[in-house]
C-alpha cells in the first residue's frame, strides 16, 4: 500500500515493550509511527527508544512541540490514517470514555477523526471491574474498535484475563482498518436517517422514537471508508459525522425532494430513516384549541420514497430497513421484492433494548435470493461495519464503476 502513517499511543502498563515489535510490524508494511507517549510511560522507557525505532520525535509533552508554529495534536490528525493506543491502561481508557484531555494523547483522541483502536492490557480485576467494562462499551458505541486482551500470566504474576493481544494480531487488525479506509473510494453514496414529522397545526405532529443514531452510525462508516456521503437526516440531536454533506429535513414529503435531486449523482442508496407513513391532508396554520371539543382526524399515506427509487434504480444499489413488529422476516422479504432492494435490513422493534432510541441493534439480513443473515446484538458502529461489509461484495459481484 502507499506510505501511510499512524500514530500509536503508548500507556503505562508493563507490557509497554510490545509497542517496540508493533513498530516493527506497521514498519514491514511501509507504514511508518507516530508514537504518543503519557507522562507515566515515559517513565518506565525512555522516549528516545521510541524516537529511535520509529524515525520520529516521540510525543509526550503537550506544549513542548518541536514545531512550535503549528499545534502539534491538531496537525498530526492531518497525517494520520489511524489511532491506536496499545497498551491501553485503565486511566487512558476511563479518559477517553469521559472527554478527558490532560495531556497529548486524551487530546489528540479527541481531536482524531480517522479510526481508533484500542488494545487494553491490565490486572484481570482491574479489566473486569464493571467501570472498566462500561468504560469500554461506551468507546464501542462511539466507535472506537477494541481488540480485547488475552488470558495469561499478568505483570502481578496471576493467571487471568488483562494480557495484551499478540502484536500480530493487533497489527492485522489496524490493517484490515486502513484497508477499508479505501474500500469505498469515488463511490458516492446517499444515506436516510432520524424519524420524519407530520404536523397537524404549528406545534402537533406524529412521529416516532428514532434517534437517528444507526443511519448516522452508517453515514460514518461509509466516509471513513472513503465513499463521498450524502446524509439527508430528519430531526435528531446527533452531531453530523466529519466529512458528510447533511442535509436537514422534517416532513417525509421534504425527505423525498432531497433525496430526488441527489439520487442521480449516487451509487449506493442506504435507507435507514423511519419515515412516517401518514400525513395530515390539511395543517393548520395556528395551534388548535382545545376549547373546539373532540377532533376527528384524517390521515393519508405519504409517498414511498425507496419504492418509488426502486423503480428507477438501474445499476444503483438499494439497501432497505425493515422495523417490524411482527413476522419480521416475511414482511422484510415482501417489502425487499415490492421496492426491488439488493438488501433488506430487518429488525424488531418490539425489544426495548435494541433498534429505536437505543445505542445497539440485532438485525436479519434479507437478500434477494432467499438467503438469510443474522446478526446478533451489538453496537449501531458495529452493525454498520458489518452493512458495509455485505454492501461492498454487491458491489464487486456488480462490477459497479464508481462515479468518479
């Protein structure tokens, strides 16, 4: 692959020394390291090992850069294609989850927007301590891709879990990453996400319980792949992914426009908005008072906007979401064949602790073919990861030439 770079951050964890064969290994692959040294780490190898190994001043101090007409932490984020923080002690990974920047590393993590993988290796009680644990799934659900330890013999000379993952593997791992930073390159790609609204007067309207967090979550993980993303999103307070063009809509008539005019210039269509299915023929233009006694309403349908793709997609790619309620596997094959999908996503949205309004989902893929997929509970991140993954082998079997 072309000359790339990473930075690696190191912690104070004894295993430490394992970041010297990393440096190796990133080093066969022409992939040169930035190291990122904490304040104890320094203290238990010099930074100049690390200096002397990778090429490349070891960074440690926050406000010592050896460019001082730049800042350092934000111009290193330029440069690099990944982060990885191997060992990753129990402090630096309780940071990260918290927001905490004290010191070169915890701020170049929040400043980084390329990938981020975490190896943690400590005491098995510590590594098993549920704020730990959480501390972790909390970077999960961000984003953060955690390589888990091993079970061996500890630092404190116990057996037990805590060990850090093998440099091998932690390398193959980072490199499938960056692998995939590429993977979607000139494609361009058109994602739905959040709920939609349909008022009745100026304050009323229905919707439902949609974050938007897995169409973001899949907006995100096509731009770090590479694909140039359109996001049109209906209300969320989600904060738009780096590098995503976001367009904001309410109503799914408006959603519909958007998606019209951008439809043309993709390749890959992923709709993962929950649209509202029925509209209000009329809105009032003032707040309804209740002094006017009981209503009765009127609802209609509004307009299918993957259907209505589907009729025209030629050689797109059409990728659908399927909230179900009951037989979810029979109504998300229906729907794949009546809006002529490449893939269907089916989850229920019975479960309290997947799909809507949650950080994770258990989802079933449907393929043309009959064929089923299941995937169990995990992230939003990690569901999209996985999407991708199945939507780039549609892709090579196609032989779809990217529109740039």
């Amino acid at each position: 692959m072309d000359k790339k770079t990473i930075a690696l951050g190191v912690s104070s964890s004894v295993s430490l020394y394992k970041a010297c064969e990393i440096i190796r290994l990133f080093q066969k692959k022409n992939i040169a390291v930035q190291v990122i040294m904490t304040a104890n780490a320094a203290k238990l190898i010099s930074p100049q090992l690390f200096s002397s190994l990778s090429g490349r001043p070891a960074l440690v101090d926050l406000f010592s850069s050896p460019k001082p007409e730049k800042i350092e932490h934000i111009a290193l984020t330029k440069e690099i294609v990944l982060l990885l923080i191997a060992p990753a002690t129990a402090n630096v990974i309780g940071k990260m989850a918290a927001g905490i920047a004290d010191d070169f590393l915890s701020t170049f993590y929040l400043a980084v927007r390329s990938p981020v993988v975490v190896a943690p290796a400590m005491n098995e009680a510590m590594y098993l301590h549920p704020q730990v644990q959480e501390n972790l799934r909390q970077l999960k659900t961000r984003g953060v891709v955690v390589i888990e330890p091993e079970r061996g013999e500890l630092a404190c000379g116990e057996e037990g879990w805590g060990k850090l993952a093998s440099p091998e593997k932690i390398v193959d791992v980072c490199l499938e990453i960056i692998h995939q930073s590429r993977s979607l390159r000139g494609v361009k790609v058109l994602v739905t996400a959040g709920p939609t609204r349909e008022y009745l007067d100026t304050v009323r309207f229905i919707s439902n319980p949609s974050s938007g967090k897995m169409g973001y979550a899949l907006a995100e993980e096509a731009a770090q792949r590479g694909a140039d993303v359109f996001l049109v999103s209906g209300p969320t307070s989600l904060t738009p992914p780096a590098g995503v063009k976001l367009i904001s809509v309410e109503s799914t008539r408006a959603m519909a426009r958007e998606v019209e005019k951008i439809f043309p210039q993709v390749d890959v269509v992923v709709a993962a908005a929950a649209v509202v299915d029925y509209e209000f023929p009329r809105k009032f233009d003032h707040k309804l008072k209740k002094e006017r006694g009981p209503l009765q309403l009127e609802l209609r349908p509004t307009i299918d906007i993957l259907a209505e793709l589907g009729q025209k997609k030629d050689q797109k790619i059409l990728v659908g979401f399927a909230a179900e309620s009951e037989e979810v596997v029979a109504n998300a094959r229906k729907k794949l064949k009546k809006k002529n999908l490449d893939l269907m996503v089916a989850n229920d949205v019975r479960r309290q602790d997947i799909g809507f309004a949650t950080d994770f989902n258990e989802i079933t893929l449907v393929y043309p073919d009959g064929q089923l997929e299941e995937i169990g509970k995990a992230t939003k991140k990690e569901i999209s990861r996985i999407i991708w993954e199945r939507i780039e082998q549609i892709i090579k079997k196609r032989k779809i030439i990217p529109s740039a």
